[in-house]
C-alpha cells in the first residue's frame, strides 16, 4: 500500500483492503496486507500542517472573492467549478 496516499489524506485502498472478504488466501499474503491496511486506517492518516489547514479553510473564500465587480458572462459558472473544487480537497 502506498503512504503517500495516506498523506494526502486521500486513500480508499486501505479501507477496501480491510473492509473487504478474502475469497482465497492459500500464502496468507491477503491477510498480512488486510492487518496492514487496518492497522493503517485505526492509526489515521498524519497531523495536517498548519499551512494545510489554512488553505483548505480560507481557498473557498478567497475564490469567491474573486467574483467581486466580474463582467465576464461565464466568470460566476467558472468560478462556481472553482469553489467546488477547493472544496472536494
């Protein structure tokens, strides 16, 4: 299993790995990677650094912002595609 998806606080790997039915396991491979996996999702994914925090609180906003005083016809559409965006991450 990859930790840098754990990093990125983006990883259903480990969720369906541990969550998941083994149909066969003759070498136990299945097993050990299944006590990983949920190892990995009690454990949880690392603290956020600050700058994280900040930019996932304040993207949206600063986003919207950006609507103040816009003429361009299609300017609210692309920026509505923006905010959802920030917000997906």
């Amino acid at each position: 299993m990859d930790h840098r998806e754990t990093a990125a606080r983006c990883s259903p790997p480990p969720a369906m790995c541990a969550e998941g039915v083994l149909p066969a396991d003759p070498d136990g491979i299945g097993a050990a990677l299944q006590r990983e996996a949920r190892s990995r999702l009690a454990a949880g994914p690392p603290p956020a650094p600050a700058v994280a925090l900040e930019d996932r609180r304040y993207a949206p906003t600063d986003t919207l912002d950006g609507l103040r005083g816009c003429t361009d016809p299609e300017g609210p559409g692309r920026f509505t595609a923006a905010v959802e965006e920030d917000l997906d991450r």
